[in-house]
C-alpha cells in the first residue's frame, strides 16, 4: 500500500482531533499548502480545497509542540 503524499483538512483534523476550522487556518497561510480554487461568479459560490504535504505537516505539528 503507497504512503499518502498530501492530506486534506478532514483527514489532518481526524488525526490531530482539532476542528476543520482550526485546521483551515493553522494550514492556508503556510508556505507549501496546494489551495485548489475556484473564483465566485454571479450564480456560483467560491469553492477551496487545501491539500497539506506530509513534510508541512510535520513542520507546522513540530512547530505547535515545541
């Protein structure tokens, strides 16, 4: 079985047993998160998906432990 590469909000939340919100927001503004987006439109919300690498992930849990 392939180790994953990149984790999404769900998955980093399940596993640090923080909110999807606290995870959003520790996450979007690191440098190395891939931010899949679309813009909003008249009819149509905006849409973000955030997919965390496993090595930002190790920085930002060593970071928060320290």
């Amino acid at each position: 079985m392939r180790e994953k590469l990149a984790y999404t909000v769900a998955e980093v939340a399940s596993m640090t047993g923080l909110s999807h919100m606290t995870v959003r927001r520790m996450f979007e503004t690191e440098k190395g998160v891939i931010i899949l987006a679309r813009p909003e439109t008249m009819h149509k919300r905006r849409y973000r998906s955030i997919r965390i690498p496993r090595a930002v992930y190790e920085r930002v849990l060593k970071k928060i432990t320290v």
